[in-house]
C-alpha cells in the first residue's frame, strides 16, 4: 500500500508546533499502525531526519501508552487501541494525519507523545483503601453482590489511555476518573475511604486542567475499553453522598 502521512511535530508545550508529510511505498496491509511508524521512522533515520516520537509499551491494548488521534479519532477509526490497528484498516492512497492528544490536562513533551502523569496524580489523590493484612482472607466471608461485582471489573478493565480526553470537547477526565472511583467504590475494600476518595480525585481532576463533563458522550464512544458513560452518573451520586455525609458531620 502507498500511504501519505501527514504528522505533527511539536518540541514541548510552549513550541507552537506544525505538520510535516512523507509517503511510504510498501506499507504491508497486515502490519500494526506501530509498525507502520517504525517503519516511517527507519526512512527518516535513513534519510537524516529526526524520527517521529511516539509512545508505545506492551503493544498488545494493554497498557494505554499508545495515544495518536489519527485522522481526527483517537486511536483512529476503530474502537481500539493505537496498538492494535491494523493497516489493512486504510485504503491504498489514503491520506493518514496524526495528531497527539489535545488538552491542557496532557501537556505535549514532542511530537505525539504527551504527559500523561495528570491520571496518576489523580489516582494518587484517591489515596489508600482499608484492608486487613495478614494471610489472605477465606473466600466466602467477605459477599459482593454479582452485579457489583460485574461493575467493578468492567470499570476495572480501564487502562488509563486518555483517549476519553482527548476525545471531549471539554478535555474532560470524567469517563477515566468515574472508572477509577467506581471499581473501589463497589467493593466491600473499597468502603471505608469511599467518601473522601471521590472528592478528593475530582478535586485533583479539576487542579489538573481537565474540564467538566457535559454529557456529550465521545469519551465513552472511543474508550477501547468500552467503559461506560454511566459510571459518571454513578461517580456523581456518589459525590452528593459524600458532599450530603460531610455536611451531617460539620
Ligand atoms: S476510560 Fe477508556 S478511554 Fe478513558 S482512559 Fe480509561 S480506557 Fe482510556
Ligand atoms: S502499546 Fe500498550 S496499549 Fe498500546
């Protein structure tokens, strides 16, 4: 396949940034959008140009590193990971435009790689959860309704890409936070520091320069992940309790 990329280059947040092109003759339609830019990136090399920087780790959907709006969709036109997009996706000839992620919250350390770290300040803001230590526990003395149970580990599965960020036209973090404090929050471990949590990882979410959440919706329509939207409401209702709780102690 011949494909014609057009890629952003930006040397750190405060550089403006522009577009560059190149086209490759001989993409293979089975190799990984990833592989197409190591690809891009041997050509550069080869010609003495400054490789494109990415980010990438497990390649394998896992880990979230792999964040590049391509043509205009995080993680491009499938409901996927970066990693896990496939060339035969694209048609011979297409024009391929990469961008990084988009928000002040994900500030641009070069090219398409952005910081992320915003999502582990949040997490940390959640703090601890409350367990025995010990020998672990008998399996039966502790009971979780399955529903809950199911819930927890569909938020769970949440690999804090940002795709749902970069997706929002808010830059919101809600879609990533609500999945953070929901999959505690359902657990019985998770119940001692339930309320403080929640209020202190959306704090840190607004410190962070994320914006609100206006129920638009395109975070959970890209999430590879497929968390969904609803764990915002469940986030919110959880909110007002704590907000409800605090009041009765003052
Ligand atoms: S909610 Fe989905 S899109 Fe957002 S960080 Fe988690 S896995 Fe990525
Ligand atoms: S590189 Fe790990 S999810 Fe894509």
């Amino acid at each position: 396949m011949r494909i014609n990329l057009e890629y952003w280059r930006q040397n750190g947040p405060s550089d403006s940034g522009h577009f560059e092109t190149h086209t490759l003759d001989n993409v293979d339609e089975h190799a990984s959008f990833l592989e197409m830019l190591d690809v891009l990136n041997e050509e550069l090399f080869d010609e003495g140009k400054e490789p494109l920087a990415f980010d990438s780790d497990c390649r394998e959907g896992i880990c979230g590193q792999c964040g590049i709006v391509i043509n205009g969709d995080p993680h491009g036109p499938k409901r996927t990971t970066t990693c896990q997009l496939h060339m035969r996706t694209f048609k011979d000839g297409d024009t391929i435009t990469l961008e990084p992620w988009r928000s002040k919250g994900f500030p641009v350390i070069k090219d398409l790689v952005v910081d992320r770290s915003a999502f582990d300040r949040i997490v940390q803001a959640g703090g601890y959860i409350s367990v025995n230590t010990g020998a672990a526990p008998e399996a039966h003395s502790q009971l979780v309704p399955k529903g809950n149970a199911d819930r927890s580990f569909e938020a769970a599965a949440c690999i804090g890409c940002g795709a749902c960020v970069a997706a929002c036209p808010n830059g919101s973090a809600m879609l990533f936070t609500s999945a953070k404090v929901v999959h505690l929050g359902l657990l019985p471990q998770g119940q001692p520091e339930r309320r403080d949590r929640v209020v202190n990882m959306l704090a840190q979410q607004d410190d962070e320069g994320f914006g609100g959440c206006t129920n638009v919706g395109a975070c959970a329509s890209v999430c590879p992940k497929e968390i969904p939207l609803e764990l915002i409401s469940l986030l919110n209702r959880d909110l007002i309790k704590s907000y409800g709780h605090k009041a009765r102690q003052r």
